[in-house]
C-alpha cells in the first residue's frame, strides 16, 4: 500500500511539473475597472466606415448586378444585409481607381457613356454604367454618406472644381445645369471628400513635399456651396510613413479636415501573403501581431499632429485597413478576391478597440472593402449571398456608434507563442444615449481562455447580456454552402456580483456585452 501511495504521490507531482509557469500564470484573473462616469469622447459612427472601390466584383457583381435582360440593377440582397449593420459612410470610387477616374465617364445616358480599361485591377473593359448618380443612390438606400475621393494623379483641379460643383452647386450654372439634365434637380450636398488617393503610390509617385503643395491647389477649389461646406481629406502616409504626416501638416494643416492613413495587416510578405484559410499558429500570431501595430500607428501619427494641431480640429481617419491575402486560386489575381475566417474577425475586432480607444482623434475609418474583396463584409455569387465573420463583428460592435467612450484600465494579459509575445486580450467600452454600456472583448490566444474581472465605476449595473463569436477551428469560415458555420451566439459567460463584473473569455473569441 505504502508503494501505491508513492506512485501516485510521484505521478501527481510529475503532473504539477509538466504545468509551464506561463500556463498557471494564465489562469489568474485579468483586472481591470471601467469608469462610466467619466466618458467625454464620442466615437464617431464614421469609425464604423466601408469602402467600394471599382475592383473586381465590389461594384460590378456586387452592389450592381444586370438582370435576364442584362440591364444593370442594384443589388438588394447586399443592400438588405449591409442595412443591418447601420453603415455610416461608403468610399467610393477608390482606391487607386479614383486617380485613374474621370467622373464625366459615369454620368448620361448609360448607352452613350464610354467604356473604360480598368488598367489597375485586373485590366478588365467596364462600361461605367455605375457612376456619380449611380453610387449616390446606392448610399441613399443604405443610409449612408457618401465619400467621394476625386482624381490629383491624372485628373485637374478643373475636373475636380466641375465634379464638386455637380454634387453640391444649387445652381442655375453649368454643372448644375447638367445635372438636372441627368435628371437630378437638387444637390445632393455631399460633404466629404478626398483629395487624390494614396498620392505616394498609385495616385501619382509622389513627395510629400509636391503632393502638400498639389493639395493646397486642388482644395483651394473645394469652396462652400448653399447648405454645404466641404470636408477636405487630404491622402495621407503609407502605414509608418511620419515624414509625409510631418509634411502635411506643417505644409497643409490649416486647409485640411482629415488626413487619410492606409494600412493592410498582411501574414508573410508583400509578394506571398499566404492562404486566407490554409494557416497554422505562426500564422494566426502575426495577424493578432499586426493587427496591435494599428495602436502604434495611431499614437505617433497622433503625436505628431498634436504638435501642428493641439486642439484635435483634423481628424486622423484610417481610410483603408484589413487584411489583404493571396487572392482565392483560380480567380483573377487583380481582383483581389479571398476569404474571412475566424482569424479575420478577430483582426477586425482588434482594430474597431483601437479605433475606439482613439477616438479622440481617429473619427472615421474605412474597412477595405465591402463585397467580394479583401476583408470583405459579404460574398456574393449568382444570387447566393454569404455573410463573413467580419460582418458578424461589425454587427456585434454596431453598439457603439456615436455612444461615449469610457475610459477603462486592464490588464491584458500576454499571448506568448515561440518565444514572442503580443496582448492577449483587446476590449473597449461604451455608453450610448440612453444609458446602457456596452462592452466589446477579444481574446487572442487561439490556446487558452481567459477570466477578466472588471470593475464598474461611478454608475449601478443590474443585469448583462452578451454574444459571442468564436470555433473550434482558427480557420472556420462560412460558405455558400455552409453559410451559418461561423455565426454569434448566445453569451453567458459574464457575471455580475454588485458592480464587479466577470467575464470567462473563450480562446480565439470576440464577445459584446451590454450593461443595464
């Protein structure tokens, strides 16, 4: 007997040592507070931004779709899908495509309009049947504003001036006049727009010295209309590019309502990006790496705004951002077409805590894009419509629009794979205007879950609700014909005992709670 009890004994402690002192430490609740009478930031509903560019199968087989007679139509089932999300604004027409885009193209009688070689995505012919008029219907059905980002690289400022007028001059004059002969009376007034598009790249292979000096020039153009004053966006920095940030806004800040940065989080390199669905861990760490160098980004670029511009009057808006992969195999390579998974959505929830937590600064954002490319929202195919996990988040965070930040305090632990590490857990809190706080959390970990004990300040709690998004798989994604794989659920992981509150996280998992 005295033998047995030695073997368990040695048995158990042989258990204990196999135990990494990471994996205890991980067990231990994560702290935090949240303090809800404190919140003084709005964030901004433009945060929560889209973007259709003409790029494969995001206008055309996408929003816009020809019947059996071949007339071009819009497409309601994207429509009817995307107003749940209560979309703030669209993009539009690009991207590189904008600096390519003469707008007089897209407007007229549709079988008069000129086709088009769209040289940058794909090298395909259009037949600009989606133009001004076009696209404005389309924000008017989805109850958005409209972005308009006009043509710097081969455009002029006339063109430009011409294109503003014909949205916003009440008239009698001759853009107005042209546009009530398209069979549009009243301005549409729209408010924001961009000057010129990656202006450092594909919008022209520019300086910041040159674009700052093209910017004062084109936006001198932009001048108020009846009802409408514009809001300039300027194209921003390449990702960590602070040399362009400094020059803007020491050349150009006084003309300038938003700067516009761009940055993709990409797994691999710029030529091979990998596998939207085909990942292992390594993988799924450097995106949740990525996606947190966002934070950085947004801080120094901040940083240095604050020097030019300390009352925050310029707003930092991300105007393209997401995952870019190796386009799906066997589609056209410049169409930029992939799949979302579960890995997606934790990326896109990462970014929306950030941008919250930003929001002092950064009030508009644009993921990149909407239907069939990129981080898409939807796929769509031959009238079979599937919602992506980045939908469901986008849902799941729709709670925050124009509430108010809260600021909040925790630890977030640390997702430690071969030898490096990255936070474990992202959240953001809001309270919207009728007193309810809402908040979003993401635990990165694919591994381990994890408990965050948060305290809540300055107002009483009586119940929680929440949902979650999460498999078992870190590529689960759904299909056209598995389109409810990966979907959120009901959530009753969170506690509340007086105003602690409780929350056991799942590995791999997004979950938004809202507080009464």
């Amino acid at each position: 007997m005295a033998r047995r009890l030695s073997v368990l004994l040695f048995l158990l402690l042989a258990g204990l040592l196999m135990v990494s002192p990471t994996q205890a430490q991980e067990t231990e609740p994560l702290r935090g507070a949240i303090n809800a009478d404190q919140g003084e930031t709005t964030i901004s509903r433009h945060i929560y931004g889209h973007f259709a560019e003409h790029l494969g199968e995001d206008i055309y087989g996408g929003f816009w779709i020809q019947d059996d007679q071949n007339n071009w139509q819009y497409n309601q089932q994207v429509i009817d899908a995307l107003n749940q999300l209560n979309i703030p604004n669209v993009r539009w027409p690009g991207g590189c495509f904008a600096d390519y885009y003469h707008w007089k193209d897209g407007i007229g009688p549709r079988d008069e309009r000129p086709d088009q070689v769209n040289t940058i995505w794909g090298a395909v012919t259009e037949d600009n049947s989606f133009g001004t008029h076009e696209f404005m219907g389309l924000v008017d059905r989805l109850d958005a504003e409209p972005i308009i980002v006009g043509n710097v690289g081969s455009g002029t400022v006339e063109e430009m001036n011409d294109w503003w007028k014909y949205l916003n001059h009440e008239g009698p004059g001759p853009m107005a006049d042209l546009r009530a002969e398209n069979g549009r009376e009243e301005p549409w007034g729209v408010e924001y727009f961009g000057v010129g598009n990656e202006s450092w790249g594909c919008g022209g292979q520019m300086r910041p010295q040159y674009y700052a000096d093209l910017y004062r020039r084109f936006a001198e153009y932009l001048r108020p209309q009846v009802g409408t004053d514009p809001y300039r966006i300027a194209a921003g920095p390449n990702g960590d590019d602070y040399e362009w940030m400094r020059t803007l806004m020491e050349e150009a800040g006084y003309m300038i309502d938003g700067i516009d940065l761009h940055h993709y989080t990409i797994v691999g390199t710029w030529e091979n990006k990998g596998s939207a669905t085909d990942f292992a861990e390594d993988g799924w760490f450097e995106a949740m790496q990525g996606s947190h160098y966002m934070d950085e980004l947004l801080t120094r670029h901040s940083t240095i705004m604050d020097q030019y511009d300390p009352e925050k009057e310029t707003s930092l808006i991300v105007g393209e951002w997401g995952m870019w992969h190796d386009p799906m195999p066997g589609t056209n390579p410049g169409f930029l077409k992939q799949q979302n998974t579960l890995r997606d959505a934790l990326v896109a929830a990462l970014h929306l805590n950030i941008f919250n937590q930003h929001a002092d600064r950064v009030r508009m954002a644009n993921l990149a894009q909407t239907v069939n490319v990129l981080q898409a929202l939807v796929l769509y195919d031959d009238g079979q419509l599937v919602k992506t996990p980045t939908y469901h988040i986008f849902d799941m965070y729709k709670a925050h629009q124009d509430a108010t930040l809260l600021p909040m305090a925790f630890d977030q632990g640390v997702y430690e794979h071969n030898g490096e590490e990255t936070p474990a857990v992202s959240a953001s809190a809001s309270q919207d205007e009728e007193g309810r706080i809402h908040v979003t959390l993401a635990n990165t970990d694919p591994n381990q879950s994890r408990t965050v004990t948060t305290e809540l300040r300055g107002q009483d709690v009586s119940s929680v609700t929440g949902r979650v998004l999460t498999a078992e798989q870190m590529n689960a994604h759904n299909t056209f014909e598995q389109p409810e794989r990966l979907t959120p659920s009901s959530f009753d992981g969170a506690q509340l005992d007086g105003n602690t509150l409780t929350i056991e996280l799942p590995a791999k998992s997004v979950v938004s709670l809202e507080l009464r």
